[in-house]
C-alpha cells in the first residue's frame, strides 16, 4: 500500500470516529458534502496502521449498514438463487478451525485462525508493517509484484473471527468517477443475506476486491458458524442475459419436469449424496452407571441385611435412619399383583437382637410399609407407651413400576422421626411426615430390606442405592438436607442418556398369517437405565393371497414393557405401543395404533387407547410410533397420503427393559405380508413429532430400499428399429414386471408411461390392401396377475391405438383422439402417461408429427390405483391387428419422472432419440441397371427387389425393347411393371405403379392415385420390325408424365418398397415377344424427367439411353461393343449398381 490520497465518503456519525483514530497517521481533508454525509481525503503516511484502525472499527459501520440491508430484504431476490445462476454447483466442505479451506483455488481461500492475545497480535502487526515497508521500497523501485489483500471479518452474530484473502489482477485502468464496480452493482443483492456483510478489504492500484456472495454455514458437529465467502471473478457475462437466459432454461428443464418437493412423498426421496453406512447403529457405548440394583421377590429372602453390635459405637447414636429408592412391579422377576388391603414390607430397623413385629419397643424402631396405595412409616414411642405408632402418606396415584425415594430418621434431641416420600422426575412431588417419639438408645441395630418377612409378603420389585446411618449426621429435616442426601448419597436412577438404534430386521421378510412372529428383548446395561422415552418404526405392505371374510385385527408389532405378555384383554403395559392392521369383510382397511396409560387409584388404567388411520391400498407403508412421559404420537407415510395420531395425557409404567414382538402372538392373529426396516430406537431422542423424517428412524434407508426414488426405470423394448407386420402371431413386446425389492420396484408407483417411434407403411414389411378400422399400437394393463388375467375395464390402464383417421388414446373408460393428416411413411412419435396427484390424476397422450414436427396432446382427468405386484406392456395384436411399419425405441417407464408434463418438456425428451439407422433421408437420384446387353423373355421371371430408397418422391424405369413377334396377336403384352410391393406379396391386385403394356397398336402406360383407382394412358406408336424403340415411364410426387403426355392428379402410396417385373406374362398379358436391352430403374430427386435424353452424355447412360441411340445410328444393326450386364437377385444387400450424382452436375 502506496502512500496515496484515498477519498471516503462516509456518513456524518462515522466522521470523528475516523478523524480520532487516524489524526496521527494521515493528512485529513475534510469538504462538506450535504448535511449528513462529508468526504474526507486522506494522505496515507503510515498505511499499515491506517488499514489496522480501519478495520477495527469496520463492524461499527457494518451494523448501519445491516440494517439499510434489512430494509431492502422483500424486494431482493435470495441470493443463493443468485449463486445457481452465477455459478456451476460444487461441494462446500467445512474445514477444522486450524486448517485452511479454499474456496476457489484461483482467487480466494477463507482461512480460519485461532484467537491470540492481544500482545501476540500487536507484534505480528508490527511485523507486518515492517515487511510491508520493504515491499513498498521495492515497487518504488518499478518491480511488481503480486500482493495480497487482507480482511478480518468479526461477525456480529458471534461466529469466529475469519480471515478472508484474495487475490484478483486486474489490467485496465483504476475505475473512473461514476464507474460501477462488479460490487457495487451486485451490493443490494448481497443485502438480501441476514449474515453480515464481509469486512471492507482496500487494495492497491493493481488489484481490485470483487466478493460476489456470501454464507454463513452452521456446523452441526463443531457448534461453530463458518463463513463462506463465494468469489465469481472470472464470469464476465452479463447479469441481465444470464439470468434471463437461465430463468428460461429453469422454465424447460426443471420446472416443468418436476413437481414441488414434498419431503413425504416416498418416491420423491432424495438420497443424501454421501451415505451413512447402513444398517442398525451397533455401538456399544458404555454408560457410566452410579445406581445400584437389588431385587426384590414377594416370597423371596431378604434384599439386603445389615447388623450393629458395637455397644461402644452405638451408645452416642443420637440420630439414625436409612433411605433408598423403590418401585413395586407385577411384572418383575416373579410375577405378582398386589392384593387389596395386604400390607407388603419394604424395611425395618430394630435395636432389639430378638425382635418381633410391634411386641416390644424397638421391635418397629423405624418401619415401613406398603399398604394399597399408601407408604406406611411406623415407630414407637416410650413416652405414650406405643409399641407402635403410624403415619401413612397416600398416593392418589398408580404405583406399577414408579421409582419413589424413601428416607425415614430418627432425632433424639428432637424427639422426633421425619420420613419423606419422593416421587422420580424432576419436579416431581414431595411428602413429609413427622412422628413425634421418644426411643432408648440403642446398644444393637439391625437394617432389613424386601423381601418376605415375618407374615408379611415382601416388594415385588427393586430397590435401588439403599443407605443407612447410625451417627450425628443422620438425620433428614427440610428440603436443602433432603436435595443433598438424594444429591449425594442415593441419587436417583438414570436414565438411558443417548439415543440406541437397533434395526432388528433390515431386508424385506414374509410373515404368514397363519404364523407365530419373532420376538426380541432389549435391556440396555442390564436394566441399570431408564428408558423415559422409545420408539419403533418400521416399512410394511399387506399380501392379498388370504381370505377373510370379517373384519380382524392383525399385529404388526408390539412393544411391552411387561416381559410376558398376559391372555385375554391384557394388564397394564402389555401395549406400551402396538400397531395393527385391520382387514377383511369387506371394509376398509386401517392402521391401528394402539398404547395404555396409568392413572388413578389402586393400579387403576386403560389397558387399551387406539386411534387409526385409513390405509386401504397394498402398497409399501412407513409407521413412526413414539413414546415420552404424557405423550405417544403415531405416523404414517405412504405414497400421497399421510397420517398422525397423537395421544396426550398418555402415561407409562417406568421401564428398564422392553420386549418386542413383530408379527402376532397366542393373543392375536399375526400380520399377512411383508415387514422391513424395523427398528426400536431407546433413549433420549427416541420420541418425536411431525412428519419429514428425512434418513432418520429408517425411513430414507428404507424408502430407497422398497421404492423406485430419484429417478424412473426404464424398460426398452426396442432399442433400433424393426419391422411389424400386423397380421404377425407373436407381440413384439410382451414385458411382464413383477415387483421385486432387489430389481424392479413398481409396488406404489402410480407415475408410468410407455412412448415409441412409429412409422406407418401400408406396404412394408408385409403388403396391406386395406387398413382395418383399429390397429393396435401398445398399451399398460396393470390388473392383478390371477389366473388367466380376465379383461376387465382395469386391463385398460394406458392404451394407444391408430384408427382410420387418428390416433386414439385410451384410459379405463375413457377416449379420445389427435388427428393425422400424413401418416404414411412418417415417422411419428407416441407417447402415453399417467400420473397420480392425490385423490386424481392426470393421463396425457401426444403424437409428435415427424422427427422435428409439430406435437399435439390429449388429457383426461382420472384416478388409477397403485401399481401393486404386476404390469405389463405389450406392444401386439389383441382382437384387432397390429400396427403395420416400423417400430423404434419402444420404451416402458416408472417411476418419478417417467410422466411428461407437456410439450415443450416431449421435446426435449424427444430430440435425437430416433435412431441413426432409421431416420429416413432425401434420396437423390441413383441409377440401378437392371440388365445390359440384349436378351429374350424366356421362362425363368426375370425379377428384383429393392427397400433401400425408402422415401424417394421420383422413379422411372426405362430402356429398349424390340418386338419380334407378329404384327397382330389380338393380345397385350407385357413389358415391365414396378410395384410397391415385395416379391413375396406379388398377387397380381394392386401393383400397377409403374406398368407398361404393348398393344398391337400402341403402349399403355398403367399406374394409380392413392386411392386405389387405375389411370391409364395409351400412347400410339408407329414401329418397324427389328427397330429398337426407348420407353420411358417416371413419376414424381409433383407430376408424372412421359416425353408424349402427362397424366395429372396422380399420388402414389409412400415408396417403402418396391419389386420390378420384366417381360413375363401376368394378370391377363402374356409374356412379350422379342428383346429387352439396357433396363434401369432411377430413384430419387432426378429420376423424374421430361425428355431431352440426348442433351448429355451422363443422361443418356443413367437412363439407359446411349446403347439405344447407338443402334438407331447402325440403322438397327448390332454395334460391335461391349455392354455391361449385371446380375440382379434380390437376396443381394447392396443394389447391383449405383451411380451417385453430385449436386453441382447438370442434370439438364
């Protein structure tokens, strides 16, 4: 940086800021400007220090600048639309804060820094500033060099601070006043961003600062906002044109193929571009575990026993007690249900070494008990002579598997034992009861816990971080101590801390109806943790191959807490979530979820809480089912349709294991069909709510696994082209698709169509007299592959066939039609679709008339049911014919993006899809000799074939003949015919193309119009015996004559084939006496002539005129040369002889 003068125009609160900080550093010049604004001129003397002040007070005039960016924010457009338009799409990666990330490797990094002290930054400045000194003496010098432009950027949102260099030669001039730099004429866009704008970076004359975007990027797995800055320096198109030209490609290529993104529709799953690796999460992650265990059982032996028989010890013992955590379970080890009005133990200490239960004092020195719903705390008191006295605390509430704190102290300074009751939960409610006793102080204490004692039945459950104390601190009063003892001494159980995925089933897997299912238990860290919130989720798809006549419930999966599920109706957390699916009789199918709740007094609840969704199609479906303490929510997903079911108020026994059932059990029918992907998620993060699960709970790994997503499959069934023939026995294309998870995956689909090339030909591959009413040109049929398959209006799901005017498009019931006017030889693309939009769904049809024509559509409003197990294409003949031509590029599709929205989008889909071999191009004239030299009619067919010239709009055939029989016969003969059919379709009807007939007085000349009428002509001629006489007949799709006359309104049938005939009788002419020399046949542009043979040499031998003349010359005798004779067969693949013309040869 140069000592320079650099103006800033800057507004009028800024101004003492910069006089303050740069007073010392730069000669300041200050012109009013207007009444908020003043330009100040610098001379820069120190300029490192100058850049250093300016920057540290950059993000003060940043802030004023956000907020004019606000302002502005509705009436930009975002600027990420901006950076598609501007910018090829390439990976941003988030690097570690120590390493350097480039951005663009030819004109900026971000670098990111670690934060230093103040004092490492001052002399790194001042380091700097010295070497910047140096560099200035050396361009003093006349050397250039490349420098860099430094930016520290400190977000104002507290992301990092960023360091951002760029480097941007620039050989013009220094912009002039009123020049619009490129960032300046993109600043207001930049505006739109809520992040803050990158910091000002100053230059020196030779380089010039062009930021066109920005970003803020929020790492997920380092917590830390990264600042990406997108640099587009190289791109010199103009803004105006680019966006307008790339607004119109958006118009063609995307939009209009694909729909709005709805992240529940499963076939329009987008799979992340780097996958997770798949299967269940498998981790064992080791939790750290301060709770210890101990079962209780109703009749078993003692949980735990403590003794004290230190007389010394205990004779100061003026405060006592013990406490734990407990919960009471039916469904525990045994297996036991609380019987009304039984008092259950739970502890006692006693200071007598001969104890009873209440027949001395100390026998109950501190009890307690479990009576129904209540905790029992029992003592005594010497003073009212009580061997026992009680409190209850009642809990309004059920008890099953709740973890409630326990503490019971004695005091004898206060003559007076507490006991306190705490539920699990933060928050969680408290009850205190005091006793007001005196006791003896003991010389012997003995603790006891669970278990069966005296005739009392023990807990059935746990205990969990028992603890007992016979000493001064012992004693539990008020809340602080209370927090401290549970805090310290006996803390409450833990819960499962992280979430713990277990696929338990991954690939697709049958489940019979008539089969028990699987079943599996979990139990993380061996029932130490709480599972406070789980989940299951998994794909499945119902089978229709089982009869049932009503109504019934099958089970998909159920998921319990109670490890042994019980007959009949079932107990409390046999159904913590289940999932049915009812069918049968008839009704609509439905997906129950199905969960339970505790809730009032003495174990009271429901057993049983539904609610359904409709599911009625066969089709892969996803279900999300979740618990968490008060709710229980329920999803379901499948093509077009989704569900919720929420559940408030829902609560569960606390659970340290879970057990899961998939398919049913002695209680319940098991489900008919497929399951997958099945998983049971434990722990925090289990539970959750709304839709868009996106990869998470196996719904992208198995969306990807049971449906066509991203982009259709595409079946070919011709790939070329070939010819069909309509009346041909076997379907050209015949492709059944049975869903299959590993290949084809059409179960669901309901986006498919089929599209072909076509080429109608009414005389190839096999000749037709007359085109039928309907011919058949392909069709879908999507019913239920049963038995011999029945038509049924279903069959009908896509069709196309070709009438005599149009061509006709069909679904279910529904028809109609695009006309045709040229049909014959064309190539004409077809094409049908269907697509399903919710409760609808549109079916469109188009023709596109030839290669580059014109397309036209047709489009019906109607609902088709899923693909399920089977479609199929056929391209065939049903009750009507086949299509008769040529076929190319038959192709069957499903799956997003198979349907065509409309023409534009056919277009494109279209274009330069026609195969090379098949596309038909003008034909210019090429000369075929079917003979040479002079030869007689004898009784082998003199015949060819040709089907290359396919298209040609001009043909003729010509040469010599000379009669050698008598003057009058009284009979035609016949000379040569050309007919637009194959050899093996000869049958003497319809083949006068180009046929010329000897009378004993005159040619006729024979051919027909396209609708099937004869046109004669007859020409007279006048010739000697022996004389050669040259005979031509042409015709051109614009006139058709002969040197003599013209025979007008003449249309032949499309030239796809054609067969010559030569002297041999046929129909009702026999075979002409006498010889035959020199015979071609010319196609094409140029074939067709008017006369004037003689005018050049290359006429004269194309059209087999020379060796003719030359006779003539003789005075009809034979000229001593040699003529070319060819073999003609019509099994050879190359024509006998072809002459090729350039365009620049005068052709006359």
């Amino acid at each position: 940086i140069r000592a320079k003068w650099l103006m800033l125009i800057l507004p009028m609160d800024l101004l003492n800021i910069l006089k303050v900080g740069l007073e010392k550093s730069a000669n300041i010049m200050e012109i009013q400007l207007t009444s908020q604004s003043q330009i100040m001129w610098m001379e820069w003397r120190k300029p490192k220090k100058i850049l250093s002040k300016l920057l540290k007070i950059q993000c003060q005039m940043m802030k004023k600048l956000q907020r004019r960016r606000l302002q502005l924010k509705s009436q930009r457009k975002p600027l990420k639309k901006l950076l598609k338009r501007r910018k090829p799409k390439r990976k941003e990666k988030i690097q570690k804060e120590d390493k350097p990330r480039r951005i663009n490797q030819q004109d900026a990094e971000v670098i990111t820094k670690k934060k230093k002290t103040e004092e490492k930054t001052e002399n790194k400045q001042k380091k700097q500033e010295d070497k910047k000194d140096e560099v200035d003496e050396q361009n003093e010098n006349g050397e250039e060099e490349e420098e860099e432009d430094e930016e520290l950027c400190e977000p104002q949102d507290g992301n990092k601070t960023k360091k951002v260099v760029k480097k941007v030669k620039r050989d013009g001039p220094p912009s002039q006043s009123g020049q619009r730099t490129r960032r300046e004429a993109k600043q207001e866009k930049k505006m739109a961003k809520k992040q803050p704008l990158p910091a000002i970076c100053y230059g020196n004359k030779n380089y010039v600062e062009e930021v066109i975007a920005e970003e803020v990027i929020q790492s997920s797995d380092k917590g830390a906002n990264y600042l990406a800055v997108e640099n587009l320096l190289n791109d010199v198109v103009s803004e105006e044109k680019h966006d307008d030209h790339n607004e119109h490609d958006r118009s063609v290529k995307l939009t209009s193929v694909k729909d709005e993104f709805n992240a529940n529709e499963p076939t329009q799953f987008q799979p992340p571009k780097h996958r997770a690796s798949s299967g269940r999460v498998q981790e064992k992650k080791a939790i750290a575990v301060n709770t210890k265990y101990f079962n209780s059982e109703f009749d078993g032996e003692p949980t735990q026993v403590f003794e004290f028989e230190d007389r010394a010890l205990l004779q100061d013992a003026s405060e006592y007690g013990y406490g734990y955590w407990v919960r009471f379970s039916e469904h525990s080890i045994k297996q036991h249900a609380r019987e009304e009005g039984q008092f259950y133990f739970l502890s006692r200490m006693t200071t007598n070494e001969e104890y009873e239960d209440f027949t001395f004092y100390g026998d109950r020195t501190l009890a307690v008990f479990l009576y129904d719903n209540s905790f029992v705390f029992s003592t005594y008191d010497i003073t009212t002579q009580s061997k026992t006295k009680d409190t209850n605390v009642v809990l309004n509430e059920n008890m099953d598997s709740v973890w409630y704190f326990v503490a019971y102290t004695y005091s004898s300074q206060q003559r007076k034992a507490v006991g306190y009751i705490v539920k699990y939960g933060q928050g969680a409610p408290k009850y205190r009861i005091e006793i007001e006793a005196q006791h003896v102080p003991p010389t012997y204490v003995k603790f006891i816990f669970g278990g069966k004692h005296m005739d009392y039945l023990g807990l059935n459950g746990q205990f969990a971080n028992i603890f007992y104390d016979v000493d001064a601190p012992a004693f539990i009063d008020g809340d602080d101590s209370l927090e401290e003892t549970i805090n310290t001494l006996s803390n409450m159980p833990q819960q499962l801390p992280i979430l713990i995925e277990e696929t338990i089933i991954s690939k697709p897997i049958t489940i019979s109806g008539n089969e028990k299912g699987e079943h599996f238990h979990f139990d993380p860290q061996e029932s130490q943790l709480l599972i406070e919130e789980y989940a299951v989720a998994f794909w499945f798809r119902w089978v229709d191959d089982l009869k049932v006549d009503e109504p019934n419930a099958f089970q998909l999966i159920n998921l319990r807490s109670n490890k042994v599920r019980t007959q009949g109706k079932g107990v409390l957390g046999d159904r913590a979530l289940e999932v049915h699916h009812v069918y049968g009789g008839g009704i609509k199918s439905n997906v129950y979820f199905n969960t339970y709740t505790v809730y009032g007094n003495r174990g009271k609840g429901s057993v049983n809480i539904l609610k359904s969704v409709e599911s009625a199609e066969y089709i892969w479906t996803y279900v999300y089912f979740g618990y968490k303490e008060g709710r229980a929510y329920g999803a379901l997903i499948k093509p077009q349709v989704t569900g919720e079911v929420k559940f408030d108020g829902v609560y569960h026994k606390q659970a340290n294991h879970l057990s899961v059932t998939v398919g049913g059990d002695e209680t319940i029918s098991p489900f008919n069909g497929k399951i997958a992907f099945v998983g049971i998620y434990l722990g925090e993060g289990a539970y959750r709510e709304g839709l868009d699960f996106q990869t998470t709970f196996n719904y992208g790994e198995g969306v990807m696994a049971v449906y066509q997503v991203g982009k259709p499959i595409t079946y070919m069934g011709v790939d070329q082209s070939r010819y069909v023939e309509f009346d041909q026995a076997d379907n050209v294309v015949d492709k059944i698709i049975i869903h299959d998870e590993n290949a084809m995956k059409i179960n669901g689909q309901s986006e498919y169509a089929f599209g072909l090339w076509t080429r109608w030909l009414t005389t190839l591959p096999k000749y037709l007299n007359k085109r039928a009413p309907v011919h058949n040109i392909a069709r879908v049929d999507g019913s239920e592959l049963i038995g011999g398959r029945p038509q049924t209006l279903k069959d009908t799901t896509l069709a196309c066939v070709l009438t005599q005017e149009s061509y006709e498009f069909q679904t279910l019931n529904l028809k109609d039609d695009i006309p045709f006017t040229n049909l014959e030889g064309q190539w004409n693309y077809v094409y049908f679709g269907y697509k399903r939009q919710g409760d609808t769904g549109v079916a469109k049809g188009y023709i596109q008339f030839g290669v580059d024509g014109e397309i036209e559509e047709v489009a019906f409003t109607v609902y088709h049911d899923f693909l399920v197990e089977y479609v199929e294409f056929i391209v065939g003949k049903t009750s009507a014919p086949l299509f008769n031509g040529e076929l190319a590029r038959v192709t069957f599709s499903f799956g997003p993006g198979a349907f065509v929205p409309n023409k534009d989008t056919l277009r494109l889909f279209t274009q330069n899809s026609l195969p090379e071999k098949a596309q038909i191009h003008p034909v210019t004239r090429q000369t075929l000799q079917l003979f040479g030299s002079a030869i007689t009619i004898a009784e082998d067919p003199i015949q060819f074939e040709f089907d290359k010239f396919q298209g040609a709009e001009e043909y003729s055939v010509s040469g010599w003949v000379r009669w050698a029989g008598p003057l009058v016969t009284g009979k035609e003969s016949h000379v040569i015919t050309l007919a637009q059919k194959r050899l093996l379709d000869i049958d003497g009807n319809k083949e006068e193309t180009l046929q010329i007939i000897r009378g004993d007085s005159l040619y006729r000349f024979i051919t027909y119009t396209n609708n099937g009428k004869l046109i004669p002509a007859e020409q007279e001629f006048h010739e000697y015996a022996d004389q050669w006489t040259y005979i031509y007949y042409g015709y051109s799709k614009f006139a058709f004559t002969d040197a003599e006359f013209t025979q007008e309104n003449i249309s032949h049938f499309y030239l796809a084939v054609f067969s010559i005939i030569v002297g041999h009788g046929r129909q009702s002419y026999v075979d002409f006496i006498g010889q035959m020399k020199t015979w071609v046949v010319n196609v094409g542009f140029g074939a067709y002539r008017e006369g004037n043979f003689e005018e050049d040499e290359n006429i004269k031998i194309h059209f087999g005129f020379i060796s003719g003349a030359d006779h003539i010359k003789q005075a009809g005798q034979e000229a001593h040369h040699e003529e070319k004779v060819l073999e003609c067969a019509t099994k050879d693949e190359e024509p006998p002889m072809q002459i090729h013309f350039d365009m620049d040869m005068d052709f006359g």
